[in-house]
C-alpha cells in the first residue's frame, strides 16, 4: 500500500499545461528523486501534494487523505507532510528554536517545555544544537537551511517534500545539508526530492523520477536508469548536467 | 425601521444639487491645476533654490500639514480681513484649496525630485544643457512619473475635503445639499445623494487621472 | 458682553483642545481595532468577505468625511434613536479611520514575502495563525510609521465633527471667534495648537521610516 499515490493529475495556470497526467506511487521509506530540466512540472508536482497548489483533474491521496478536494482537511494532511523550500523561508522574527517551536505549539497544541525539547532534538539531529537561540539574520545559508529541516521534523511528519533544497547555497554548504538529508534516508523517512544534484539522487535515492514537459518520462532505481537511460530525452539530459 | 426613504422629493431640487456638483468639479480642476504647479515651484526651491527660501517653503509645508483644511479656511476667510485682506466666499474657497495642495505636492514631489540620480543631472549638464533645462527635461520628467500615482490619490483626497467649503457659504455639492435638505428636510436622503455623488466623482477622477497617466507617460 | 483676554482665550482654546484629543484617541483605538478585523477578513482570500471589505473601504476613502459625519448623525436618529454629536461624530471617525488604517496595513501585510505564508501553510498553520504568529508580527514593523503618520490625519478629521455641533477645539474658535471678534487671533491660535498636537507626530512618523530603510 503506497503511502502518497499520485493518478493522472493534470494542472494547468491558464491556458498553460504544466501537468500533463502524472501517476506516481510512493511507498513507506522510499527516497525519491525527481529531476527534469527547468519548467518541466517538478515543483508544481510537489507543491500538488501539499495542497499549495491546486490541480484540475485526476486524484492526489497522502497518507489516506485526498488532496484537493473541496472538503480536504488540509490541516491534517500539512501535520503529516513535510514541506522544505529553496529559499528556507525561516520566519525572521523567531529564533532557531522558536521557528522549530511554532507548529507544535500552535497546532499540535504541545507544551512549550515539551516543544523546547523537541527542538533541541530535532535542532541537534541536523547539527545545530549551539544555535538555538540565534536568529535566521545570523546564520550562514546551509545553517538557515537545516534550521527549516528540524522545522519541518518538529512536527514528525511521514513524508518530507523537498524542493531543491540545495539550489540557493553557495557550493561550499551545499554538503553539510545534503548530509543531514541522507542521515533521514538512512532513518527511514520517505523524501521526496526536488533534485539536481545528480550524484546524491543517485547514491541516495531508492527511486529516479524524470519528468519531461509535465509529464514522468522515465523512472525507475536510481543505478539503473542512470547507468543506462531508455529515452533519448534522459541521455541528453543526463548528459548535459553530467 | 418604520421609516420610508423618499428619494422623489429631491427630485425638485436637482438643479441646486447639479450646479453645486459643478462647483466642486471647477474647483476641484482649477485647484488641482494652480495647486500642483505651486508644489512644482515649491519642490524645486527647496531642492534647488537658496537655502532661505527651502526653510520658507518647508515652514509652509508642514504648517499646512499639520493642521486641519478647515481651519486653513476659516483662518482665509475670517481671519484675513482683519488684515485688510477681504476675500468672497468663492475666492476663499479656490485660494484655501490651492494653499492646501499646494503644500501637499510640494512635499510629493521633492520626494519624487530627491529619488531622481545624481548622475543623470550631471550627464544633462555635461551635454551642455542649461540648469532650466536639466530641471525641466530629465528631474522633473522622471520625478512626475515617478510620484504620479501618489499625486493623483492626493487630488481625490483634496476633492473629498473641498466638501468642507460649505462651512463659509461657497456654494459647492455639500452647500447645495444642506441648502436641500433645510428646505425639504429630508436631510437623510439628500446627503446620502451627495456622498454617493462624490463617490462617483472620485472613482471617475481616478480613472480619468490613471488614463490621463497613460496618455502623459505612454513613452517609457 | 464679557471682555476676552488673550489668556482667556487661549486657556479655552486648551480646555476645549482635551475634547479633540480624547475624541482624536477614540477614533483612532476603535478605528484600529475595527481596522483589524477588516484587516483579516480584506485578507482572507474568501470571495465574499474581500468583496465587503473592498466596497466598505471604497465608501469612507471615496466619500467626504463631512458627509459620513451627516449620515451618522441624520440616519441613526431614523432609526429612532437620540443621537448626539458625541454618537456621531464617534461612530463616523471611528469607521472613516478603519477604512483608512486597513489599507495601509494591508499593504504591509502584501510585503511579507509570500514564501512566509507558504512555509506556515505547509507547517499546517490556520489563516489565522499564520496572521497571529507569522504575518502580523512582521508587518506590525513595517506598520509603525504609516500608522503614525496616519493619526496626524485622525487629528485633523476630528476638526470636522465642530460642524455637528461637537465643541472641540475648532468649534471652540469659531465661538470664541463670535463672543471676542478676533478672528486673526484666534484662528492663528487653533491652528497653532493643532500644529503642536500633529507636528511632533507627523515628525516622529518620518524618523521612523528613514530607521526603517536604514536597517533594510
Ligand atoms: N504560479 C504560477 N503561475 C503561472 N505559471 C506558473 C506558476 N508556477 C509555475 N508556473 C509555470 O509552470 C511551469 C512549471 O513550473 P515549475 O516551477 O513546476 O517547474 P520546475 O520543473 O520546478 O522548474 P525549475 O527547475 O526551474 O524549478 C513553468 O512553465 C512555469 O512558468
Ligand atoms: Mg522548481
């Protein structure tokens, strides 16, 4: 039984397909990668299973609730899927902890002391213990960025959506993050990647996804597809990101 | 509520409430006009003018600022003539109106001049254009198009508060419709008119003015 | 008829300066706190209340405060009800303010990068969390200074109510005007005591706003 199935969505903004009828089935602990070049549907994709973004026709189930209908619990979906952005969007005016104190307190209506200490162990998961009490302003890219991880795991969710996670920082960060979503692999969680680092899809991933104008062109185990693409559109890209 | 609204019995009076809509309009148009062209002197003298005069210009200003448009008016009209300066109802009203924009876009657009480079004023002279020409042509060309917007909801907030030139008798829509409604007494009615003639008058100003901004800025 | 000294005058000018200061605080405090809710039902994103807020903000900004002041005061007491200056002239600047601080404020709200509410969303935050815990405590910094800037204009708005009948500060002139004919003098007074009143307010809006681009 798949925890997120995806049948045949399609989206559109305006008169511009950007899903073309995507089917995808992602089981408990998978890691999957989706790549594709620019425009091709990954983020909208990704921001579908969420409920960011809204879609037309097909159907969306995460972890047993139905994305998108009218009387979706999005509530409910959000407290069991996880969602990290390329920009970090920290909120600004809280500390480390207190943007990874928010949704538990708030939504899951935890204590603070109860919270607290579920930020330090989330906070020291990613390797940032000693930054608790600083503010997003003081922190380097990579830190921001692992801060908006323990965020997302604060609220123990079953699915991680990540959406280029590593797109915003400077080469020489990109490593201390990418090793943080590998430790969570190796935990079990399920990740849904975002990627264009192709290595760590490879090394990483339990699953390639290539999405080609809104639609999943090829898929497959990571090693295989990669070693030996089937479309001419995957070797060309494969071959340009190298 | 028991009681019935009755529209019909202003229907009598429709020339009073038309000819105090024009006068607003007039007034509005002319004080718009004569007001921003003394904010226009206004700016440039405190930005390019002599220091004596830039205080003088920012004493006005924040002296209209920061007091009410009725006071303003009250002071022009009863005040003025103990100085020997003795104005009609209707002169008080357009001089009031021009006063108070006057400083108002004064302050709008020196905001727009100081936002204007450096290094475009020093580029219009070192192509051997005159100081007038540099003010003309390149600061207050980008400055205007810059601050347009601001300009224009500031004429629709002065259209608004020109209803207060009734409190001296000007004979504007407000003097009409209190003019109405101790006749009929049915001051409900007539005032509710008369808001509802400003609210069309101010949606239709703002998008004559927006139109207007297109025609005027259409070059980008 | 009694003689006015200047004193006299003036100590009645400051007596009747309490009522625009206590009507100017009315207005401003309910204004705001009407404003705010308007503020999340303007924001919402549900068709029906954004479509309410927008006429209701069209009204007080696109009709002259001096006629919402005479609706008040003619169409409560069609209801029946006794209304006095105090009534109408409150409930007027009250609604007038709110319409007026709701849209300043949402355009601090519409500078919040939108990446903030998609990060609250995401952590399953409600609309109205989002506002209390993300949205507003950001936007309230950028607010300060409009909002001050904006209570210069409460201030003068009160002068307005002197016209149904409130004895404010202008009202206040304009009788003293009648009793003393000095209307130089005493007009120059009110609007010296209004100056002193806006003034330092309109100067503290501006000092906070260049803080505010400093620090960006
Ligand atoms: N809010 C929006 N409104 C209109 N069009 C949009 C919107 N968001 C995305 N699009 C369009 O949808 C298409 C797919 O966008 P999407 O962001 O999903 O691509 P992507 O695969 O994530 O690309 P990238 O690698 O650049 O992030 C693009 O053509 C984009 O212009
Ligand atoms: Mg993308």
């Amino acid at each position: 039984m798949s925890l997120v199935s995806i049948r045949d969505v399609r989206k559109s903004f305006g008169a511009n397909e950007v899903l073309k009828g995507v089917s995808l089935d992602i089981a408990k602990g998978d890691v999957v990668a989706i790549i594709g070049r620019s425009g091709s549907g990954k983020s909208t994709l990704l921001r579908c299973i969420n409920g960011l973004e809204t879609y037309q026709s097909g159907s969306i189930i995460a972890d047993g609730i139905e994305v998108g209908g009218a009387s979706t619990n999005l509530r409910e979906l959000r407290r069991h899927v996880g969602m990290v952005f390329q920009q970090f969007n920290l909120f600004p005016h809280l500390t480390a902890a207190e943007n990874v104190m928010l949704a538990p307190t708030v939504v899951n209506k935890v204590s603070k002391a109860e919270a607290r200490a579920t930020a330090a162990e989330v906070l020291a998961k990613v390797g940032l213990s000693e930054k608790m009490d600083a503010y997003p302003s003081e922190l380097s890219g990579g830190q921001q960025q692992r801060v908006a991880i323990a965020r997302s795991l604060a609220m123990r969710p079953k699915v991680l959506l990540c959406d280029e996670i590593t797109s915003a920082l400077d080469p020489e960060l990109v490593n201390e993050v990418l090793r943080v979503v590998e430790q969570l692999a190796r935990e079990g969680m399920t990740l849904i990647l975002v990627t264009h680092e192709m290595r760590f899809a490879r090394d990483v991933g339990t699953k390639l996804v290539f999405m080609h104008h809104g639609k999943v062109h090829e898929e497959g185990v990571p090693k295989e597809v990669f070693a030996a693409p089937r479309t001419p559109e995957l070797q060309q890209f494969v071959g340009q990101v190298g | 509520m028991s009681y019935k609204l009755q529209f019909a019995e202003l229907l009598p009076y429709w020339n009073v409430l038309l000819q105090g809509l024009i006068f607003t309009i007039v007034l509005t148009v002319v004080s718009t006009v004569a007001g921003i062209a003394v904010g226009t002197a206004g700016a440039s003298a405190r930005t390019f003018g002599p220091v004596w005069l830039g205080r003088i210009v920012a004493v006005y200003v924040e002296l209209i600022r920061n007091t009410p448009f009725i006071v303003q008016l009250f002071f022009i009209f009863f005040g003025l003539p103990a100085l020997g300066l003795k104005l009609s109802e209707t002169t008080a009203a357009f001089l009031a109106m021009v006063i108070n924009l006057g400083a108002y876009s004064t302050e709008i657009i020196r905001a727009g001049i100081e936002a204007v480079p450096k290094g475009h004023i020093e580029a219009g002279l070192s192509l051997a254009m005159t100081k007038w020409e540099v003010l003309r042509r390149i600061v207050l060309n980008q400055a205007f198009r810059k601050i347009y917007p601001a300009l224009s909801s500031q004429i629709i907030i002065v259209m608004l508060g020109s209803a207060v030139v009734s409190q001296i008798s000007a004979e504007d829509l407000t003097y009409a419709a209190n003019f109405v409604a101790s006749r009929n007494f049915r001051n409900f009615e007539v005032y509710l008119l008369a808001a509802l003639a400003y609210l069309v008058l101010a949606m239709l100003t703002r998008s004559l003015l927006r139109a207007l901004g297109r025609v005027i800025f259409k070059a980008r | 008829m009694l003689q006015f000294s200047f004193w006299d005058i003036l100590s009645n000018l400051l007596i009747a300066t309490q009522w625009t200061i206590v009507l100017s605080l009315i207005a401003f405090v309910c204004g705001g706190i009407v404003g705010l809710a308007l503020l999340f039902m303007r924001t919402s994103r549900i068709p029906a209340l954004e479509w309410f807020t927008k006429v209701y903000i069209e009204f007080f900004q696109g009709t002259p405060l001096l006629m919402q002041l005479f609706l008040f005061f003619f169409g409560i007491a069609l209801f029946g009800f006794e209304v006095s200056p105090w009534t109408a002239a409150t409930l007027a600047l009250t609604f007038w303010t709110s319409a007026f601080l709701t849209e300043v404020w949402r355009g601090c709200v519409e500078s919040i990068p939108k990446g903030q509410w998609e990060a609250s969303s995401s952590l399953a935050l409600s609309y109205i969390e989002q506002m209390r815990y993300v949205i507003l405590p950001q936007a309230s910094r950028i607010a300060v200074a409009p909002t001050v800037g904006f209570s210069v204009q409460v201030i003068k708005g009160t002068a307005l109510a002197s016209i149904i009948g409130f004895v404010e500060l202008t009202k206040a002139g304009t009788m003293l005007n009648n009793a003393t004919f000095r209307p130089f003098l005493v007009y120059s007074l009110v609007a010296l005591i209004y100056f002193c009143l806006c003034f330092p307010l309109s100067w503290w809006a501006k000092k906070i706003e260049g803080r505010l681009n400093v620090a960006r």
